[in-house]
C-alpha cells in the first residue's frame, strides 16, 4: 500500500462562540495571479436568546476553481 498526503482528507473545524446575538455575516473572493482558482466564500450567522433558551443558526458556501499548472 501507498500512503501519502492524498491517503488522508478531512476537514475539521471548530467554533466556539458564546452569546451570539444578532446577524454576522462574511463574504470572500478571491483568485491567483494567474487567473486561475478563484475561491469564493459566504458565512451567515444567525443568534439570539430570550428568558429560557438560546439559539444559534449558521451556514455556509464555499467554492473553489481547478488551479492549473
């Protein structure tokens, strides 16, 4: 068997926020020098709480181009 770089992929992402409340939102764009591989990002994140319950929503979208070489 061949082990490498390519053997392993993942993602992991951890966020620790505490009492959001209100709207937080990111856009991102971007590319290289060249031309090639524009990425593009959005996040939104929705907060808030009352007298018994807090809530939290959040999504995102992420895009990247091939890169060529």
């Amino acid at each position: 068997a061949v082990y490498g770089s390519d053997a392993i992929a993942g993602v992991v992402n951890i966020v620790t926020r505490q009492d959001i409340q209100g709207v937080d939102v990111l856009a991102q764009h971007g590319q290289f020098g060249e031309g090639d591989g524009q990425t593009r990002r959005f996040e939104l994140t929705l907060g808030g709480r009352g007298e018994s319950i807090h809530a939290l929503l959040s999504a995102s979208y992420a895009e990247q181009e091939a890169v060529y070489s």
